[in-house]
C-alpha cells in the first residue's frame, strides 16, 4: 500500500448557478478572493496529500490546467481527467482507477468548503490511517443531503460513531447529521464503485457506495464539531454565504482561508525560496 492520494470532482454543469456557469465550470467561479477550487484542493494538502487528481469535464479542462499546471509551484503531482456525463461521484473512482494504482484516496467535492482548526487536526488523524470514514455535520435541512442513521441517538461528538445506514435526501429523515463531500477510503474502493448498481436516475450514488462500507462494518463516522464550518457551494445563497464567511474571517483575524500556497508551505511540500 502506497501513499494516501486525493481526488477533487470538479464536473457537472452547475445548474443551480447558472447562468454563471454558461461558459466558466462553478468550481472556477470566485468565493470571495480565490477560485472555489483552491478550498477543496486546500483541504486535500491539510491532509499532507501531494498526488492529486482533478476530474472535470471536457471543455473546461485546459482552464484547471492553465489555473494548476502540474503541481510542481505547490510542491505537489497535479494529474487530470475527463467525466463526460455526470454519472455520479463514485464514478470517480472508477475514473481515477489508474491513478489510484491501488492506494487509499481521500475524495472531496469541488465545491465544498471545510474551515476549522481542530477539523484539520481530525483530518491528519484520519489521513495517515487505512481506514474508512466520513462525516457527519448538523444541519436544519438534512433532506437536501445523505442523512446518517445512527444506531442510538447521538449528540456527542465522540470519534467513532456506530452507524446504522445512510439515506440519500429522505424525506423523513432519522437524524439531523448530513454527510459532507469528503470521503476517506481503503483501496478496495474502485472494485466496490465498479460493483455498483446505478440509481433511478442513472448514477452511481456516493450513498451506496458508503452504505457497502457499512454493511461490511468498515465505515466510520466522525461528527464535525459546531466550531467548524462545511459550504456546499453549489448554489447562489450557499456560494454568497461561503463568500461572506471567508472574508469575516480574514478581515477580522487575517488568517487566510484556502490558501494553497501559504498551506503547502506549512506542510513543507516547498521552502521558503
């Protein structure tokens, strides 16, 4: 087993935020002071994760490239492929299965935006295990997302929180904990992807792939702290909320929030020169 590497699904039309996203992908629309993508891609290096893989579609590649390059300026192997039709994130790793080459993977979406200190600290934890896990945040609207059900009722924030299933977007759903899209998994995740049925809709579900896990009992669920911050910035009210935050933060503290080159530096992927 090789080192933990990450991919960033940065694809789909971004719909809900059109027409910002008639010509320019939503993942390089600006959240306050940076493109959307350098969050998630920041999350993957707080995870020390120098091999990263972007998928993104066809005619916006060459813009992730100019906007990337390699990685080398980062310190880091920036490698990228194409998802012609959204047909669900666990397609991803499918996709990235020569890149996986058998290795863990951290996936986080394109559009999700994490902020926390003692979450990065989670998140190093978690990296450097061969585990399985994902996470539950508290939300008022838990039918918009994957809700956690879990075995007893939990408030607590232990680490290892027994789970009973996952339920993508019910309507009645057994729990206020949605699950972000940040994903840790072993390197048996391309063979369950690939066993995948697809959904009423035509796509491989992140649910179903999660809820494999949990069948097998190798999935664990770390709940964020309410110090924390997750964005699903996939709409215009989400999209302004994050920009707002991120720049109440910086102006009020000066600690910047996404920035790749500061991070990559503190994590010793470049030097100073």
């Amino acid at each position: 087993m090789g080192m933990r590497k990450g991919i960033i699904l940065a694809g789909g039309k971004g719909s809900r935020l059109y027409p910002m996203t008639k010509t320019v992908n939503k993942q390089l629309q600006s959240v306050y002071d940076k493109p959307m993508i350098y969050y998630p891609l920041s999350t993957l290096i707080n995870c020390s994760i120098r091999e990263v893989l972007i998928i993104t579609t066809r005619e916006q590649c060459g813009l992730f490239v100019d906007l990337l390059g390699n990685g080398s300026e980062l310190g880091m192997h920036i490698e990228y492929a194409i998802q012609d039709q959204p047909k669900g994130i666990s397609e991803a790793f499918i996709i990235g299965e020569d890149f996986l080459d058998g290795d863990p993977v951290t996936l986080v979406l394109g559009d999700n935006i994490f902020y926390g200190d003692d979450f990065y600290k989670d998140l190093m934890y978690i990296s450097k295990q061969n585990e399985n896990c994902v996470f539950g945040y508290r939300v008022s609207n838990p039918s918009l997302y994957g809700v956690v059900e879990f075995e007893r009722p939990s408030d607590s924030y232990e680490r290892n929180v027994k789970v009973v299933s996952i339920e993508e977007k019910p309507d009645e759903p057994k729990s206020n904990y949605a699950v972000p899209g940040l994903y840790f998994y072993d390197n048996s995740v391309v063979d369950r992807a690939k066993a995948l049925e697809p959904s009423e809709r035509g796509e491989l579900e992140i649910t179903d792939l999660n809820n494999s896990y949990i069948r097998d009992k190798k999935l664990k669920v770390k709940l964020i702290r309410d110090s924390a911050a997750w964005f699903d910035t996939g709409d215009p009210d989400q999209m302004f909320e994050a920009t707002m935050f991120v720049k109440s933060i910086q102006s009020r503290t000066g600690q910047m929030i996404g920035n790749i080159e500061e991070i990559a530096y503190r994590k010793k992927f470049v030097s100073e020169f």
